[in-house]
C-alpha cells in the first residue's frame, strides 16, 4: 500500500446550473419591483438620460395631469387649495420633500405654480423623470 505516490483527484465546482437560477431569481425581482410601486395617476413623465432614484425621507406626491388637474397624494385639489393640502402634511413630518410628477406635454408655467408653493412652504421639491431606455 502506497499511500505517498497515490494521485491526488482535481476538485471543480460546476456553477452552470446555478447561474441559471440566478438569473431568472434577479428576472423575477426585478419584474416584482415594478409591480410594487404603481401609480393611481398614470402619466407619461419627461424622460431624463441622468435620471436618480430618489432617497426614502417621507415625502408626498403631486402630479399635475395633462388636463392641468392638480393631486397631492392622488387626491385632487386645486391650486388653491394646494397650500393648505400640504401645510397640513407639514404638521404631521416637518421633514419632507415634494416629488413632483407631470405629464408631458404640460407648460413649465404650470409647473412653477407647484415650485411657487413649495417655496412658500420653504420645501424641497424633487421633478420626476422617466429614465431612457
């Protein structure tokens, strides 16, 4: 019995089944990610080549359509009544940011309405884009 002449068997991990799982575990999260965040006021957003996701602070949303209907958090309000939407927000989180959605095709002017408001309030107001594909 030799035992110090006796070869030495080579050790492989075969990975090609398991990239196989990989990939359909990152198809199947990324395609439920999508799914999670769904809008109740769908629009068509501007699109944007630098475009960044947004950080979790608390924030509330206000979309303008292309009819220049006015939402904060997908309740309509008027322009009027935008002020005092958000300032009730404001005594609930003293910390918040204004993500701002709005259809293409709507003027800056009406968008600078929200920007005015948001100003007054002394908020930070985030545009939402759509990225390119």
């Amino acid at each position: 019995m030799n035992l110090k002449n006796r070869k030495k068997g080579n050790v492989e991990v075969h990975t090609a089944a398991l990239n196989d799982i990989m990939f359909f575990l990152m198809l199947f999260f990324l395609l439920a990610s999508a799914v999670v965040n769904p809008q109740v006021v769908k629009l068509l957003l501007p699109r944007s080549s630098s475009g960044q996701q947004a950080n979790n602070q608390k924030s509330i949303t206000v979309s303008i359509d292309e009819n220049l209907n006015y939402f904060v958090d997908k309740q309509p309000v008027t322009l009027e009544a935008m002020e005092a939407k958000i300032q009730s927000f404001i005594q609930q989180h003293t910390d918040l940011t204004i993500v701002l959605y709005v259809a293409r095709g709507v003027s800056i002017e009406n968008t600078m309405k929200v920007f005015d408001v948001a100003n007054k309030l002394k908020l930070k107001v985030v545009l939402a884009v759509e990225q390119k594909k």
